[in-house]
C-alpha cells in the first residue's frame, strides 16, 4: 500500500515494541527519504528526524509521586488522572541534511536538543 500511495511523511506513535526497532526504523525512513516525527526522543538519538513528546523526567516524577502516595494509604482510585504539561522538542539536523531540508531557526531556538 505505501509503494502505490507514496507517503509524504512518517509519524511514528508511543509503543514500546517501536522502541526496541527505533534504530531500524528511523534507517527506514530515512533510506525512504521520509521525513519522520516521533514521540521519544530516542528515535532522533537513532537518526530519525524529530521528536515531540511528553518530558519522561516530569512523567517520571509525577509517578514517584503517585506511588508515594499509594504507600502513604491513599486509594489509586481517589488519585486524580493528570496529563502532561512539559514537552520536550528534539531535531537532528544530520537527518535534516540528509533529507534535504531546512529546519527554520524559529524552531531551532524553540528545541530543547539539537543534533547537529
């Protein structure tokens, strides 16, 4: 289906069985000439393009304080449900070249990791 319907970008959502390919993924994209968007940043580490997601020190923080409480007595059901609120932007610009393309410096101020 991709081959007849070339696509025009990848965007690649949260799954711990993509994590474990992420390198194999982002080669994929890339060697398809796709410019890709992830939610882990580990996928920019593995040459895909870019990353936007939830901070994983903030959600990591969030849950010690969760499980603090739980241990303090407190019902899992009385907990309130959050949702993030810091996001971290990472871009390769390596992949950026490879791709072809230029990254606006509007955005590259904007990122909390680039690598170049």
């Amino acid at each position: 289906m991709a081959t007849q319907n070339r696509p025009q970008v990848m965007v690649m959502l949260a799954d711990f069985m993509f994590l474990s390919e992420r390198a194999r993924i982002a080669e994929l994209a890339l060697n398809h000439r796709l410019p890709s968007i992830y939610v882990r940043r580990e996928f920019v580490d593995a040459r895909g393009l870019l990353a936007y997601g939830s901070s994983r020190i903030e959600v990591s923080r969030r849950q010690a304080a969760y499980v603090d409480k739980i241990l303090k007595g407190a019902k899992p059901a009385d907990l309130p449900v959050e949702q993030p609120t810091t996001f971290e932007l990472s871009i390769n610009l390596k992949t950026a070249k490879a791709l072809g393309l230029t990254i606006p410096p509007t955005l590259l101020f904007l990122a909390d990791e680039v690598i170049r």
